[in-house]
C-alpha cells in the first residue's frame, strides 16, 4: 500500500498553496538568487550536503528562536528534538514561541523585523512577496533530488523554494469506528447524501451526541474543508491554481465549491452537529471523538495522531479512530487532495542564518517528525504511514503550480472579492444561515459569492 500510494504521489502533479497577501516590506528583491546571504559565493545549504568544504565554511553554534502553531508539543516532542540537536551541535540553543492564534500574530509581527529565526509561513502571505520576509531555501529543481518534487511549490516563487513543509497532508475525515459501527454503518459513504444518511443513523442511536462536530467556534477548523473543492471532488490537480481564477461563477450548482459548502451547510441545517456551534472547544473535541460522543469531524490527516493520543489518554485504544476518504466521487472513482502542511521558513532577517538551517533540515531529514505524527514524509526514501492505510485505493491529487500568467491570481481573487476561502468569516455565516440566526438561504450566499468573485475577476489585473 505505501509504495502505491507514493508511487501516485510522485506521478501528481505539484503543490502550490498560495493564499491571500500582506504587504511588501521591500527588504529583498523579488529575483534574489537561491544561495545563503551569509555565504558569498557558495550555493544554498541543500546543496552542501557531503561536501566537506561547505559544511567546513558554516559554523552551527548560538541561539534560535522558533516559531510554532504546534503549542501542544512545546513540552513533549519539541522538548526531545531540542535536547538532540543541541547534542549534534555543541553550543547551539533552541528557544520555542508557542502561538496559539499562529495565523493572525505572526503576519501582525511580519511588519517588523522580530518573527523569530525559523518560523512557519503564514497562509496570509502572498508568493510574490516570499522574497522579502525570507531566505531561498534552494531551487525547485535542485532541492528535488533529496525531497519529493510534488511538495515542494507549496512556497515557492520563481523556481526559488522559501519554505520546506513539515509534513505533507491527505485530506479525508476523522470518525471513531465503534460510534460508526454501533449505528450499523459498514461501508464508508461516497455521496453527500449518504454521508447525511450514516450521521441520520448516529442520531437516530442515540448513543453519540454529535453525529458531526463543527468546531465552529475556533473558526480555523471550519477552513479544513476548503481543500476538498480541489482534487477531492474534481479530480483536476490544476483546478485550484489554474481553474478557478478563471471561472465568472465558480459557486454555481453542480460546481466543486457548491458541493462541498452544500454538505457543511446541510450538516447544521439538519441538526446533525452539536446543539450550539457556537460554545465549540477544540482541545475538548479531541476527547469527545475519543470517547465516543462525537461520531466524525472533516481534518487534514496531521490530526489524526492528535486524536489517537487522546484515545490514549482516555484509556482507550488509539485504532477507535479512523481515518476516510471525503464523500464525494467523480466518474465513480474517488479523490484526496494532498498537499504540504505549514512550511519551515528562515526570517530574512535572522542574525543566525546557518543554524537556522540546520533546525530545518534536522527536523525535516533526521527527527521523524512527520512519520511520528501520522503525516506524510516530504523525504523521498520515508515510507507512508499507517494512519492513511484506508486511502490505498484513493488517488491523491496535488495542485498543480500556478502557470506563469496565473501566479498569485487566486490570492488576489481571494482578497478583493472578500471571500477569503481560507479564513474563516464567510463559512462561519454560511454555517449562521443554517443554524438559523440569519435570513440568508444557502443559495443567497453562494449567489452573493459568486457576485463578488466575478466583479473581482473583471477588476483583475496581473501584478
């Protein structure tokens, strides 16, 4: 199964991520070449790999400061992974800076000088500025030979990569088996409607109270669903960078975006979530799915060890949870979309460049990190993991790098129409106008977002 399932990762196409924009600081040039400022004449750290003469020029001493959404491990897993890099490089130390609201803090911060040394990049930061908050990792091309090729545009721009990703993601939907089973459910749904009808079953049992969990509260957990309007249910790994940005009426009936918001929508409509969306807790729902009082909840894979280490907590064991495929198939087949997590980045500005790097390329090359929480290995020799053994016949699709006259587009239609599909405001009204709070039907907003998509569309113009 892992050889298969990476075999299809290899053969996809790229990721490119490329999410709605801050402003340009101007600290760097847009064409700054792939080699480490702090290395004149010598070609980026990728590259020095085995060649004593580059390892010899860099020293690995002094102190970092790391940014991370990860909070949780700041204790645990970090704690270890600090205590061993600082044993491979004698004189080095690794400080941590948990954020909890990583997205809206760190770009805030990015208007100064004083993001850390290493930090992940913010969704909100657009490609075409890459170049002035951070340092080039090394090229596409050249970064390729050590690492899968189809993860490495997730933060690239020009060919140069600015960020190198933690881990890599399937999409899916995280459910506990027995909650499943206990309903009578014994094949994995593969419509919507379907999905709607087990959930029906989980209520009509009785004995979970939250057939889904929105997490509505938290706000970024409703943007894990975005990902599914892409290769999930359209099978295209150039509909996101390439497709949509040119569509007048992407939110139109029939339409991927339609779909998956209509599913969300009729989730809520028809009471199959919790009773008040609004009182949510994250941290809380992690248990809750654990013991059996939430039936399933749509996540990137990376969640899915999270939940098993609840289960354990919980006393129970961690196989109660589940991972599957998004209800959705095309021409009878069905699609994951795959992609980068957050992306490992040097500030521009870090005093302590070379160290940096090797943070970077230890977590990425020697921790285990991504295999230890259930993710995919950007690393071309690691295996996948277990946690995905449900998706062995699901091909999984990557977006495809925007082509040149459609690079940063999206993060710009995303922006002037105001629809920001990865932030959470919209979905939160959509998901108000199911509950009820809100006079709007499903198709008076997807009309309204079809409105400002294309009114954006007429007013582009390339940058």
């Amino acid at each position: 199964m892992k050889k298969k399932v990476l075999s299809v990762l290899l053969s996809t196409a790229m990721v490119a991520s490329l999410l709605v924009g801050c402003g340009d600081n101007g600290s760097a040039p847009a064409d700054q070449p792939a080699a480490d400022a702090g290395d004149e004449g010598t070609e980026a750290p990728a590259d020095n790999e085995g060649d004593e003469a580059g390892e010899e020029a860099k020293e690995i001493t002094g102190e970092i400061t790391v940014l991370t959404n990860r909070t949780d491990l700041i204790d645990t897993d970090f704690a270890d992974y600090k205590a061993e890099f600082e044993a491979k490089y004698p004189g080095t130390t690794v400080n941590f800076e948990g954020i909890t609201d990583y997205e809206g803090d760190v770009a805030i911060r990015m208007q100064t000088s004083d993001y850390g040394d290493v930090l992940m990049i913010p969704n909100t930061i657009k490609s075409t500025q890459f170049s002035s908050y951070f340092e080039p990792l090394g090229t596409v091309e050249e970064l390729s030979e050590k690492y899968d090729a189809a993860f490495l545009n997730a933060k690239q721009s020009e060919g140069v990569v600015y960020g190198l990703p933690s881990i890599g993601n399937a999409q899916g939907i995280c459910y506990n088996k027995e909650v499943f089973a206990n309903a009578g459910i014994t094949e994995m749904p593969k419509t919507p409607e379907e999905f709607l009808e087990d959930l029906q079953k989980i209520k009509d049992k009785g004995e979970c109270e939250n057939p889904y969990y929105t997490n509505f509260k938290d706000g970024w957990t409703l943007t894990q669903w975005q990902d599914h309007a892409w290769g999930t249910c359209t099978a295209d790994p150039d509909y996101h960078n390439n497709g949509i940005v040119n569509e007048e009426a992407p939110f139109s009936e029939g339409k991927s975006n339609y779909i998956v918001h209509k599913l969300m929508f009729d989730i809520v409509a028809q009471g199959l979530c919790e009773a008040d969306p609004t009182t949510t807790n994250w941290e809380n729902s992690k248990g809750m799915l654990a013991r059996g009082e939430i039936g399933c909840m749509v996540l990137g894979s990376w969640a899915i060890s999270q939940m098993q280490d609840a289960a354990k907590t919980e006393g129970l064991d961690p196989s109660i949870i589940g991972y599957m495929p998004f209800p959705v198939t095309v021409n009878g087949k069905q699609y994951a979309t795959a992609g980068a997590d957050y992306c490992y980045a040097i500030n521009i500005n870090s005093e302590n460049k070379d160290t940096a790097r090797a943070w970077i390329d230890y977590m990425i090359d020697e921790s285990g990190f991504a295999l230890n929480q259930g993710a995919i290995s950007i690393v071309k020799d690691d295996p996948m993991p277990d946690t995905l053994a449900d998706f062995s016949d699901i091909e999984l699709i990557i977006d495809n790098p925007a082509t040149p006259e459609n690079e940063g587009k999206f993060d710009v239609l995303s922006q002037e129409s105001e629809i920001n599909l990865y932030a959470e405001p919209e979905k939160q009204r959509l998901l108000e106008a199911a509950m009820g709070s809100t006079n709007e039907t499903f198709d008076d907003i997807m009309n309204d977002w079809n409105a400002r998509w294309k009114e954006a569309l007429d007013n582009y113009t390339p940058e």
